[in-house]
C-alpha cells in the first residue's frame, strides 16, 4: 500500500510538471510586439513579393495590430500599430531561416527602410511614434504556416515580437495573390 501511494503522488507530481510546462510554453508564443517595454497584440500579416534583381528577390513583410477586409488590402482599425521588414533572399519563395539587419541588398538581411510604427492613424494619416529599425534579427520559423519572431534595435529602443497566423500574400508583379491557408497560390 505504501508503495502504492508512493506510485500515485510520483504520477500525480510528473502530470502536474509537464502541464505547467507546456503552458509555460504557449505563454511565450503570443502573437505580440513588445517595443520600449509597451506590448502589443498582433493580428495579421501580409507577404508583398517585389520582383528579383541580380538573383536577390525583394519580400517586404508587415504585421500589423488589426484585422483586415477580405483581401488583406485594409486594416479595420482607424488606429493600428506595425513592424514592417523589407527582406532579401535568393528565392522567390520566403524562405525559412534568419534574416539580419544590412544596409546592403544581400540574401538573409533586411534593409534599413525596416520600421516599427505606433498608433499610426489610418484617417488622417499621422503616426504616434516613427522608429527605423537599426539592428536586430528576423527568424522566418516555416514559410508556409507563417510563423516569425524578431528582436532588435529601433530608434534606440528595444523591440521582440513573435507572429504565427492569418497571413495574405501578394505577388506585385502580377495579379493578387490569394489567401489559402497562409500558403501562395496563385
């Protein structure tokens, strides 16, 4: 019998670790921006592919803090906030990996012209806060499910930021892109 309720209380402890474990985890994977230590929650995600020259493809990406209509074109929100990273690489496809700050157009960087804006006002076209990103790290996780995080340097304050969701791609070469289950389809 001792054995036995040394048996349960074992099992009841390794049920109760591995469970606050794994929230722990999910905490830690929310869809947000932290930036001059104010968080803010991200909600979607648009993919711009710009065309190849001299074998570097040009992908601008924007995560911004609301929804958007129908065809990922319009913020709902009269007031959002946003990262925005121009990024290089030699595929036309996004691909996986980690991308650095650069002031040069070499595949895995992204530019200069990369920002985080605050309370931007979609009416009137004004903006709370205007931060180019002066250092730092994209890590594209999967392409096709879009997952990213980031960190790094903005108008000399820190930002970290993690996105996995409701994703549009657009091709600006040709016609719109479709939205299917994050994945490009044309």
């Amino acid at each position: 019998m001792k054995n036995l309720l040394k048996f349960s209380f074992a099992l009841c402890l390794s049920v109760f670790l591995f469970s606050c474990s794994s929230d722990d985890d999910n905490s830690s994977k929310a869809n947000q921006l932290t930036f001059d230590g104010k968080t803010y929650t991200l909600k979607t995600a648009g993919v711009d592919y710009f065309g190849e020259r001299e074998g570097i493809h040009n992908h601008d990406i924007s995560i911004i803090t609301s929804s958007t209509d129908a065809a990922g074109q319009n913020p709902t929100d009269d007031i959002f906030s946003m990262i925005y990273f121009e990024t290089f690489s030699d595929s036309k496809d996004l691909k996986k990996g980690k991308y650095t700050f650069s002031d040069t157009e070499q595949a895995g960087t992204f530019s200069e012209f990369s920002s985080i804006v605050i309370n931007y006002n979609n009416t009137n076209e004004e903006t709370e806060n205007g931060n180019m990103i002066t250092s730092g790290e994209l890590n594209i996780i999967d392409a096709n499910t879009f997952e990213v995080s980031f960190k790094g340097i903005a108008g000399g304050k820190e930002f970290s930021g993690y996105y996995k969701g409701k994703t549009f791609y657009f091709d600006e070469n040709d016609e719109p892109v479709a939205f299917s289950s994050n994945k490009l389809r044309k």
